[in-house]
C-alpha cells in the first residue's frame, strides 16, 4: 500500500477569504482601541467642561462610536 504526500495549502480561492477575514479582524481590533481612547478622554472632562461642550456622560457611547448628532 502507498500514500500519497498530500498538500494542505489553502486553495488559491481560500486565500482571498482568510486575506478578507484578517483585514476584517484587524480593522475591529483597531476600531476598539480607537473608540477605547475616545471614551477614555471623555470620562476625563469635568461637568463644565462637558456643559461648555454641550454633552453628558449619556453621550460618550455615541460620540466615541462617532454616531452622536446634535
């Protein structure tokens, strides 16, 4: 009986898939620790420096996802 030595490379049509998935991984990681270090320099604001701003604490969430509209 013979075995044959198979290959386990990716298919050059499963290489674009795990390209993608990485870029999308480290897309996510990095729009983590940018929205990490916008919600930490607003918890650092004091009451009036947020009302000469115009926001609360209620508006972190959304400023740091850059979603928030006045």
């Amino acid at each position: 009986m013979h075995i044959d030595v198979l290959d386990f490379a990716p298919a050059p049509a499963h290489r674009g898939v795990f390209a993608r998935l990485r870029g999308a991984i480290a897309r996510r990681v990095a729009e983590s620790r940018e929205y990490s270090r916008i919600f930490n320099e607003l918890m650092k604001l004091d009451r009036r420096e947020m009302d000469e701003l115009g926001i609360g604490p209620a508006d972190f969430d959304a400023i740091a996802r850059g979603t928030y509209r006045r």
